[in-house]
C-alpha cells in the first residue's frame, strides 16, 4: 500500500511567484485536504476536496487555490506569495466522503521558502 | 469559533513517571476530539480518538465536556513516547483544526 507522497519536498521562491504542490493521496482514498504549518505551530486547515469538488475551506484568501484529479491527486497553488506564505504544506488523504473517519494520513509535507 | 489551545510547548518527565499532556478547545456543539503524533523523522499519524474510547501504547484521553478538555495521559512514560504531540479537534465541515503541539520528552 502506498503512502500520501508529496512534491517537491523543498522549494525557495520570491516574493509575488507562484509555486504549485502536489500530493498523491493514498490507494484507496477518495477526499484529500491541505495544511499549512508554520514554524512551531499546528497545521492549520487550507481546504479539502472530495471526488474533485471542495467541500471544506479554512481561512486562507482566494490566492491559495487548488484540484482534485479523477485519481484523486491533488494540487495546491498560491499565488502571488508574500513572506508569511513560508511554511510546511501538509497533505492528507482519507478514505470515505463527508463522513470521513477522522483518521487523516499525512505526507511528509513540501517545505516552502519565500524571499 | 473552534479553537484548541495546548498550553505546554515542552514537556519533560523521567521514564516511568507518569505523563499528563493538556488540551483545551472551544466548540459550540458536539466536538470530536483526537490526538495525532509525530515521532522523530516520522509522518504526522493518528494516535487516538476520543470515540472508540481505546488506549493506544498505554495512552488514554477523556473528554470532559464541562472543563471542555481532552488531556493525554499514560502511567508510565517510556523514552520511545518521546515525540510531538497535537490534540484536533473535527467541527463545521468536518474540518480539523489543530493545537499548536506539545513536545514531549522522556529522559531516561
């Protein structure tokens, strides 16, 4: 069985670029969801999709935007990024749909610098 | 709004003492409540929920709803429970929203 894997694991970028992260969920799970950490924090929810629709979204703006695929890969993209935007993306895949289990399995996240 | 709070960055106790890792949220409805870990150079992975109301490697939690926490305890702390710790809570949307962590640390 295949772990959620995540790409690239670490990236710099300038502030005002883009960057996209991907994540491979794990076989057999359909609804993927996206972290952020910052520095000595908890993850903080972005958002969620279910069968390529986003049925769950934190408090993040409108730059952090993302996909589901049909094999239920996703993307996360943000752009126009600014300093506070660096920080560890997490993705985390679980089987089921809006009754999700409550069990998330992570990735080993990508790791975002921005200068 | 939803909020946990862990008010313990670090933790540090000796192997064999017992180990209580504090959490507190704030929901206005029925929370579900859990404890997720990350071992040294590991993946972030559940450790428990509070509604199968299990002990996983010796660790129990009870929710109260009342004083609304969810503490992690365990009798006897062994160095292998050294780790980082992050109680979440699933509220609206079933979206999770997680404590800033607590690093535990057993000395032997």
């Amino acid at each position: 069985e295949t772990g959620v894997t995540q790409s690239p694991t670490h990236l710099i970028k300038t502030r005002g670029q883009q960057v996209t992260l991907r994540c491979s969920s794990q076989s057999g799970h359909n609804t993927v969801s996206w972290y952020q950490q910052a520095l000595g924090q908890g993850p903080q929810f972005i958002f969620q999709y279910y069968r390529e629709e986003e049925n769950g979204r934190g408090n993040f703006p409108p730059r952090f935007s993302g996909l589901q695929f049909p094999n239920y890969s996703s993307e996360l993209n943000v752009n126009a990024l600014e300093l506070d935007d660096s920080a560890l993306y997490l993705c985390a895949s679980s089987p089921g749909g809006i009754e999700i289990t409550g069990e998330l399995f992570f990735g080993e996240g990508s790791r975002l610098t921005v200068l | 709004a939803q909020r946990v709070t862990q008010p313990e960055k670090l933790l540090s106790v000796f192997k064999g003492a017992p180990v209580e890792l504090k959490c507190n949220y704030s929901y206005s409805g029925s929370p579900e409540l859990f404890w997720y870990v990350q071992y040294s150079r590991q993946r972030l992975q559940l450790l428990l929920r509070h509604i199968s109301r299990e002990s996983i490697k010796g660790f129990t939690a009870d929710l109260n709803k009342g004083e609304t926490s969810f503490h992690l305890k365990k009798p006897f702390a062994q160095e292998e429970d050294s780790a980082m710790y992050y109680c979440a809570l699933r509220g609206y949307g079933q979206n999770f929203v997680f404590g800033p962590g607590t690093r535990l640390s057993v000395l032997p």
